[in-house]
C-alpha cells in the first residue's frame, strides 16, 4: 500500500549518533512554527505547539507514532500555521519498523496541502486534496514492476482522487526504491521546492551519513504558499510502526546551475507542448471552418429557390407560353380557310 505523500521535513534526531545533515538549511532560516521538533508537549503535558495529532496517533518524549504495528489504523499530524514563504526546504527524519519479515504495510505519508486535519484511506488522509505529498509505500497493491519500499509524488488540483487499491499509481509521478524499513536507526528525506523554477527535488539519507541520494525531481510544478504541512499513515490487514521524529521547514537554498537547466529545459518542453496542441487546435477549426463552406456551397437556400421562380418561367412557365402559341396558331388557320371558303362559294 502507498506511504502518503508529503512535503514535509523530518529532521535529524536530538539524540547523541543521530547527526542531523548539516546541509539542510545551508544557514538560512528555519519557519519554527511549521517545523516539529523534541520536546514535542507544551507545557500542559497535552498539546503540541503549532501541531494537531488525529486518528491513532501516539505522542512519546522521543517520537510520534502515526500508527502502530496493529491492523486497520489511521493516524495524521497536521501543522495549523500556514506555510508563509513560496519557497521553501523540508527536511523530516521517520522510522518504520515491524514484526513482518515479507509482508507489511501500508505505508505513510507526507503533505503540503490546503486541506488538513482529516483522516481517509490515502495512506491516512483524504483521497482529493489540493496540493503536493510524498508517498512512502511499503506494500505494492497493484504488482506494479518496480519494487518496494517505493518513495513517489503526487500533485492534486483537488480533481484527481487517490486510489487505494492501486496506490494511487494513475497520478504518481517520479518514485525511486528506498530500503528504509527495519533500520536500527532512523532515516531522512529532503524536499526542496523553488516556486520561481517550479521544480521540486527530492533526496533520502538511509546512512546517517549525511549522503543525500537522489530520489526524483518534478518539474512544472505549482504551490503556492498559505498550504499546510503534515504526515500521516494507515495499516490494513497488514501493519507497520510508522514513527515520526521530527519535521523542519526552513528556506530553500540557492539552486544549482543544474537544477537551473532542467527547469529551464522542462519549461521550453511544455511550452511547446502547449504550442503544438494550439497548432493543432487551430487546423482542425481550420478544416471545420472549410467543409462548413464547402456544405453551404452545395445546400441550396429556400431564399434561393423563391428567387429562382420569381426570376425566371420555369418549366410550368414555358408550357403555357407553348399553349397559347399552338391556340393563337389554331385559331389564325381557322380563320383564313373559313375566308377562303367563302370566296369559293360566291
């Protein structure tokens, strides 16, 4: 099943052999209020600063457990700061482990939407949602043929509806294979989006080495700031412990002159994609256009039927005209042998 798809950061754990990768924020600001870190309770012992936990979730000094290793449960965990900056970087560290050695799932998830704080069967939140997520999945549903754990994306206009049964594969984009499962320690995954490029990349540090593998890149993509982050996961008949450990947002980093080129690269293909659908709009309004011409050229008018009678005798016309000539010629004989009759007898 599909791990929920988010753009959200879990960053390195607090914890003495957990370094958090130094990179993350390359110095620039973090957003403390979208970001998720120890200690997690206020000081009521209750809430979470800035966060709400629904569902199943469990909140311990050193995690948030989304969902435990027991079947049919949901959790989430939803920022209710909104997103203040276009741009910006997540880094979030999580841990998914469990008794199954060859099968287990179904996965968890990590948001940037406008929707937050419900619960459903897309890996923990809701099927239609307007935004981006990042789907962690550790059970393949539909035996797709790539393997699992499998890391992949979706961006929702709020029209696309995520399917659970085929993990949501008609609308995933990107994806790697990421053995993040069972680790005795925790793992890390970054996404960084440049509203300015639309281009958002996405990287994972199984080590804790501070080596960031690529995962994927989207390209053309639109998200706008005021959106909301969060996590969440969901078990079926098969179940996992899908731990969070922290989650931070700070602002993007300078691109590099790569990430430049495939932006740049990405927009020249989709605007000649458009170009070519216009073209090709316009050739078959074109073709249209012309046998609408070449129909009425052929389609005779009632107008013009009218004008042809009054305009001319027609058939009918030309038949009287021969009658009353044969009668005018009938008659003229009559009378000239009925005078030379006459003539005859006297």
């Amino acid at each position: 099943m599909l791990a929920a798809f988010a753009i959200l950061g879990l960053a390195a754990a607090d914890s003495p052999g957990s370094p958090e990768p130094s990179a993350t924020f390359n110095g620039g600001k973090i957003y403390r209020e979208q970001s998720l870190t120890k200690p997690f309770f206020a000081g009521d012992g209750i809430s979470i600063p800035n966060w709400d936990f629904i569902g199943n979730t469990v909140v311990t000094d050193d995690y948030i457990r989304l969902t435990p290793d027991r079947q049919t449960k949901k959790g989430a965990v939803w920022g209710f700061k909104p997103m203040p900056d276009a741009s910006w970087e997540m880094t979030a560290q999580f841990k998914v482990s469990g008794q199954g050695t060859s099968m287990f799932g179904d996965g968890f998830a990590l948001w940037y939407t406008k929707e937050r704080n419900n619960l459903g069967s897309a890996l923990g939140n809701v099927e239609q949602f307007n935004g981006l997520g990042i789907f962690f999945d550790t059970y393949d549903n539909h035996q797709e043929d790539h393997g699992h754990p499998w890391v992949a994306a979706i961006q929702n206009d709020g029209t696309k509806v995520y399917d659970h049964d085929e993990d949501g594969k008609s609308h995933t984009e990107g994806g790697c294979q990421s053995f993040f499962r069972n680790l005795d320690h925790p793992t890390f995954v970054r996404a960084t989006y440049w509203e300015h490029l639309k281009f958002l990349k996405v990287q994972i540090d199984t080590k804790e080495d501070q080596a960031w593998t690529d995962c994927f890149h989207l390209t053309n993509i639109h998200l706008p700031s005021g959106y909301y982050f969060g996590a969440s996961a969901s078990t079926g008949d098969l179940a996992d412990n899908h731990d969070i450990v922290s989650i931070k947002v700070g602002e993007a980093p300078f691109p590099t002159q790569e990430i430049e080129t495939l932006a740049k690269e990405a927009k020249e293909k989709a605007s000649k994609q458009i170009g070519s659908m216009e073209q090709g709009k316009q050739m078959n309004q074109h073709h249209m256009d012309n046998a609408k011409v070449h129909s009425n050229h052929h389609e005779r008018h009632p107008d013009q039927e009218e004008d042809s009678e009054e305009g001319g005798m027609g058939i009918m016309g030309w038949f009287f005209v021969f009658v009353l000539i044969a009668a005018a010629a009938g008659g003229g004989f009559y009378f000239f042998t009925k005078e030379d009759t006459k003539k005859f007898r006297y």
